[in-house]
C-alpha cells in the first residue's frame, strides 16, 4: 500500500494544480509507515531501496529546487540525509548494481543542490561526491546503457558549478551532456531526455554569453 502512495498516487498527483501539500501528506504519511516496517524488518533491502526513493520524493514536495513545494529546504534536507543513508548502505553490498548507483546519483545531486541553497559549507563536499559517482556510473554500465543518466549527470555538475561562479567548468560539463545526449540512439530519445538536452542546450547558451560567445 506504500508503494503505492509513492509511486502511482504520488505520480497521479503530480498533474493536479494546486495538490503539492496533499502530495506532502501523502508522501509524510507512506515514509512514516515504512519506516515502521524497516523497524521491524532489520536489514530489508528491498524496503531500504523503497525508503530512498521515498525520502528523496518526500524532499521534492517540502522544498527542493523549482518543483513545485512548500518551501521547507531544512526539511529537504533530513529527508535527503536519510535518503543517502539508506542508498549508501545499500552500495556498501551491491556496489557492481547500475540502477543502485543512478539512485545514489540522484539523491546525491539533490542533497548537494540542497545544500548549496542553504549555504553549507559541505556543499562543495558533495558535489564532488556527485561527480565521483558519475564518473563511476561510465565505468560501471554496460556499453551503450545508461548514457541518459551520465548525460543528466554532467549537466547537473555543470549546473552546481554555475551555482558557485566556476562558468569554465559548467561550460565543460554542459557540454559533455550535450554531446551524450546528442549521440543517443533513437530508442532511447523519449521525451524526457529530449527535455533535459534542450535544458543542458540551454545552461550551455547561458554560460557562453557570460564570456560573450555568442556565436557559439
């Protein structure tokens, strides 16, 4: 029933105007409840993998970026603390699992954002911990897989260099991604990586005027 709320009403709710606190509601009450079971069930994985996803759903709707949230960015981020917690632990056992490490990839990108929006001094920590995990991300998947997750994954460390003024280092990384996504094959252009190609495109744009390129 958990998996439930966070994955298919959670998803449904996504597209109802106005619905982000019964989103907040409804993700608070399904990790409350899996929490509970994790208590009892020691050392789960399947359950530790679903809290992750949980947690890091849970930090989107209290304050996460321009989602649409309440505006809890301290609360995002002991939701995002507890997110990594549970993916760390998982990779510590399955570190060779690809899906596991674009899990950890995500959630170690958001806690990074998160952090930097609050100024922490361990924002630059974990950036550099996202990027570690990206470069181990194209050593790790299989030939061709992937290379939606490393194209998303450089655009995200580009855009966490922009955040802190390094434009000669996001201009680099942005432009990694687009070469990844421009070499996609066409079964795996869906919409959404065809989306984040047009947002790395535009990061890119922005960071090219700033040294007033602007042919290129």
């Amino acid at each position: 029933f958990s998996r439930s709320l966070l994955f298919d009403v959670h998803t449904a709710l996504r597209e109802v105007p106005g619905a982000t606190s019964a989103r907040r509601l409804l993700l608070d009450r399904a990790v409350d409840f899996l929490e509970g079971l994790a208590a009892d069930a020691g050392g789960d994985r399947a359950l530790m993998r679903v809290l992750a996803t949980g947690y890091q759903q849970l930090a989107e709707v209290q304050g996460l970026g321009s989602t649409q949230n309440v505006g809890d960015a301290a609360g995002a981020l002991t939701s995002l603390d507890k997110a990594a917690g549970y993916v760390d632990r998982l990779r510590v056992d399955e570190p060779a699992d690809v899906p596991l490490l674009t899990l950890a990839i995500g959630i170690h990108f958001a806690r990074a954002a998160a952090l930097g929006s609050l100024a922490r001094p361990e924002a630059e920590a974990e950036a550099s911990r996202h990027a570690a995990l990206i470069d181990e991300l194209e050593r790790r998947a299989p030939p061709g897989r992937f290379v939606v997750d490393m194209a998303r994954g450089h655009a995200n460390i580009g855009r966490l260099y922009a955040d802190t003024g390094n434009f000669s280092a996001a201009e680099r990384e942005y432009g990694r991604a687009v070469d990844l996504f421009t070499g996609l094959p066409d079964r795996e252009r869906t919409a959404q990586a065809i989306s984040a190609n047009a947002t790395a495109l535009k990061r890119l744009g922005a960071v090219l005027m700033r040294r007033q390129a602007y042919a290129e």
